[in-house]
C-alpha cells in the first residue's frame, strides 16, 4: 500500500512541480509519477529531508527539486526542438 501512495504523492508532486513552472512534463501522469520521484531525490540530496513527510517524501524538497528538475527538462527539450 505504501507504494501505490508513493506513486499517488509523487505524480502530485510532479503535477504541481509543471503547474508551478508553467511547463508541461512529458508523457502525462507517468512523466509526472517520475518528475515527481526523481524531483523528490534531487531536493532531498540538495536541501536534506525536513518539513511534513507524506508517502515517503518530504513534499517541500521533493517540489523544489521537481520544479528544479521540470525547468532542466524543458530546457532540454526546447534545445532539441530548435
């Protein structure tokens, strides 16, 4: 069960992280599931794990790190699409 809640917390986290930037992720809620678990791991390495924990993340370094991930992607893809 505390799967299914950590992919549920990270596709949010990963849909506020798009939201936020004003940029879209890539491949709908699967692309946000995954922005948001790798977005989580990047803001945990970066700024270590305080503030309220849900579903295994620590939600305000997971959205830093997803907004700091969304942002690197979308730049990723707009040098590709030129």
């Amino acid at each position: 069960m505390s799967f299914i809640w950590s992919l549920i917390i990270g596709g949010l986290i990963g849909w506020a992280a798009g939201a936020i930037t004003g940029k879209g992720v890539p491949f709908g809620i699967i692309g946000n599931i995954i922005a948001g678990f790798i977005g989580a791991n990047i803001g945990t390495w970066l700024l270590g794990s305080w503030g309220l924990s849900i579903g295994g993340f620590a939600i305000f370094p997971a959205l830093i790190g997803a907004i700091i991930l969304v942002l690197i992607v979308s730049l990723v893809l707009r040098a590709f699409k030129s």
